[in-house]
C-alpha cells in the first residue's frame, strides 16, 4: 500500500522516473513569477557584466564597430515587451526611469552601425572647436587654429558659410550659437577678443576685449579660451589665458571680471537645469562650481574639485545637470553626481595625453542619455595597451563607467580630439586634424549618399 503523507517533491520525482524524454525536457520550464527563486534570476537581468575586454564583431560601412559581447547578450535579456510596461503602469508604478534605460539600449544597439558619413577638410590648420546649431539639427559650426569658421549643413551638398580667420595668432578657443539670434555665433578668439559673429555676412560685433594683464615685472598678452551663454540669465561667461572669469550681458556689458583661477580657464559652463550654478575648469588641476548670486572672490566658490593633472573640460550632464563629465590632460576621466560633489562617483582611466599641436581631447555628454563619448590617443605606457591599438571614438556609461562602444573608421585614423552629438542625438561631429567628420547610422547613410547622388547627376 502507497504511503498516504508522502512528501511532494519524492511524489514529484516517483512520477518523473516515468516520463518520457520529451516531456523530461519540457518540463524545465522558467519559474512563474509567484514561485520562490524569481526574484533573484529578475535582479540578475538588469545588471550589466563587462568584465571581457571589448572585441571586433564585424565591419559598418567602411569602418568597425567594437562590442562587448557580454554587454550585448545582458542587454538583448533586458528586453521587455509592452505588456510589461501597461502591467506597471496598471499597478501605479513609474516606467520613465526603465522607459529611458531601453531607450539607451536600443540607441547603444544603433551604435554599433555608425559609420562616416561625410568628411570635409576646409580648414588649412587643425581644428580647435566644434557647436552644433540649437535648431538646425544637420548644421554645425566648426572653428580653426587659424581663426576660419565654416558653418556645414552636412546633409545637403553644397550648403555652407565660411568666414576666413586672420590666421596664426586668432586660434578660435570655443564657440557658442546665440540662443536669441539662430544666425550668431558667440566666437572666444586667441586675438583678443570675444564677439559675436553674424553668419550671414553682417559685420562682427566685439562684445569684450581682453587687456593686457600685467604679471610681476611684465606685461602678458591676454585672450579669451572658453565661453557660454545662458538664455534664461541673458548672460555670457568667458575665462582667459590667465585665469580670469567675465560675466557679460549678451549685449555686451560688463557684469563683474573675477581672477577665479591661477592659470588659463580653459573651459566654462553655465547649468542648464539650475540657471544660477555654473562651473569653470582650469590647467591649476581644478574644477570649481559657482554661485552667480554671490561671486565675491576666488574663495567664494561652491565647491573645488582637485585633480591630479591640468583639465580640459567640465561639462554638466544636459539631461538632468545632476552630474559633472571632466576630462584631464593625461589618462582620467572623471564623473561627479550632486549627491556629493566632494568625491567623484566614477574614476575612469583613458588614453588621451596632451600634445602642443594636438586639440586638447574632451570627453562630452550624449544629450538625451548618460553616454560619454571621447577620443582615444593610444599610449604604449598607459596599462592594458595593446601592440598597434586602434585611435578609436570611446562610448562610456555614465552611469556605471563602463565602456559600452568603440566607433572606428579605417579611413580616418588619426587623433580624433573632439566629439559632439547632435541636438537630436542620432549623429555625431568629429575634429580630428585638419578634417571634420560626421557619423550617422549605416542605413541612414546609405539613403543619404543615394540622396546626394540624385543631386549629383
């Protein structure tokens, strides 16, 4: 006679001895989301392993793209059907936060079919900086060691404004589009001045012109290097070579001129989601965050953040201003959040020494996601080198600090110094050299060229 109180699991097992084979391997079904051990295996699909070293998955267009593979495989689990997303939201839960991370994911999986777009060299010296225009998401205007200005519509053939520099001496530091007027340009030149520069041919209006500062027993010629504008303030910031900050109005007058840092500002920003907090970087080995409502001294600042080399940039991220992207000039990028901007969350070690006639490498912010893109400069004593490695375009997590994309192109080998996602965020702007460089989506391109093609013919 069978035991009456048998326990489950010996009933369970008994009657498995007598299954067939099919019905063995049918039965390994995943747990329903009620039984025990579902939310451990839940946990696991939403953390992302990149412990491999990224490798080549194959050719895009007439570059590569290299992938995590490991990346890869978590994300393509992390995917959820929109059932998932109206079962939450029937049960009062948010899903922008986790809306937002597939949408970065889906962007992440679209990168890796980027490749060059189009290319142009108009410029007989290197590139310095590079804007993307506010509303005009295929113009961009790029600037010159020589002072020139080419303003590109890179979707249509011809479709450009050029505006010649003076040559050596008006290295163009930044640039800014005006938010008031679509058709300026704010331009920090190496001669001297900060203007505002009509794109349609009108004379140049000098807002601000740096003096001649004096230092110990002689005089130093001084130039503007960084600049921004806030359209909520009706403001414009700029730093010198000598560590002075002037806040200006966008007409031009002058608000206050501080001595903020000991050395040249290389970069300056205002906070695009707090309207009164801004930032400045300096080759001093700091990065201060600021009040505007009450700048009184060098001392006055809202925080200092200390690095170990001289920095090239400190960008806010756009999507939130929550968080602070600074690259150095050796191997450091660093990633602070507001939640303590005393320490950096992420410490991210990277390949882009500076070189006297290189454009410094500044690593910058995707506009609609926390992706941080910068240039590698391959350093054979920088740790995990490798023998020939690749001058690739880096893709980071900001989030986590991870590499996530490495975007190359065998036809543009050289340094790529800077890198601007479009408003949109679907292309990208490079300066490498004397050559500017436009990425897009390698079936976008494709309808692209055949569209140029047509006009061509």
């Amino acid at each position: 006679m069978a035991p009456v109180n048998q326990p489950k699991d010996k009933k369970r097992e008994r009657a498995r001895q007598h299954w067939p084979e099919e019905a063995k391997s049918a039965g390994k079904r995943k747990r329903d989301h009620g039984e025990p051990g579902n939310e451990k295996q839940e946990k696991r699909l939403f953390v992302i392993k990149t412990s491999k070293p990224p490798v080549t998955i194959g050719w895009s267009g007439d570059g590569f793209v290299m992938r995590n593979k490991k990346v890869l495989s978590s994300q393509l689990e992390r995917q959820c059907s929109i059932v998932h997303y109206v079962y939450r939201k029937m049960l009062g839960g948010s899903n922008q936060a986790h809306l937002k991370q597939r949408l970065q994911l889906a962007f992440l999986h679209s990168l890796s079919s980027y490749c060059v777009f189009r290319r142009a060299s108009p410029f007989d010296r290197r590139v310095t900086c590079l804007e993307w225009h506010p509303t005009h998401p295929s113009t961009v205007a790029v600037g010159s060691k020589g002072g020139d200005i080419i303003l590109w519509d890179c979707e249509l053939l011809s479709k450009s404004c050029f505006i010649k520099g003076k040559g050596p001496g008006d290295s163009l530091g930044d640039i800014k589009f005006s938010p008031f007027e679509a058709e300026k340009l704010y331009v920090a030149s190496g001669d001297g001045t900060l203007s505002l520069q009509d794109l349609e041919g009108r004379a140049m209006q000098v807002i601000s012109r740096a003096r001649v500062c004096g230092h110990e027993h002689h005089n130093i010629c001084c130039w503007y290097c960084s600049v921004d504008v806030s359209a909520s303030c009706r403001a414009v910031v700029t730093g010198d070579n000598v560590g002075n900050v002037v806040l200006l109005s966008t007409s031009g007058e002058e608000i206050w001129k501080l001595k903020l840092h000991k050395k040249k500002v290389t970069h300056v920003e205002f906070n695009s989601q707090c309207e009164w907090m801004f930032a400045t970087a300096s080759v001093d080995q700091t990065v201060k965050i600021w009040d505007l409502r009450n700048m009184k001294n060098k001392t006055n600042f809202l925080h200092v953040l200390p690095h170990e080399k001289p920095v090239n940039a400190a960008y806010f991220s756009p999507t939130h201003g929550a968080k602070l992207l600074s690259t150095d000039q050796h191997n450091e990028i660093r990633v602070y959040s507001s939640s303590d901007w005393t320490k950096p969350q992420h410490l991210i070690p990277h390949p882009h020494r500076q070189f006297q006639h290189l454009t410094p490498i500044k690593a910058t912010w995707h506009p609609r996601y926390d992706l941080i893109v910068v240039g590698r400069y391959p350093d054979p004593r920088f740790p995990g080198y490798t023998l020939n490695e690749l001058r690739t375009v880096d893709v980071f997590d900001g989030n986590t600090g991870e590499m996530v994309c490495q975007l190359y192109d065998p036809n543009a080998s050289g340094i790529i110094s800077l890198n601007k996602f479009n408003p949109m965020g679907d292309t990208l702007a490079s300066g490498m050299g004397f050559n500017i460089l436009i990425w897009n989506q390698e079936e976008m391109v494709a309808k692209k060229h055949e569209h140029l093609l047509r006009v061509m013919t």
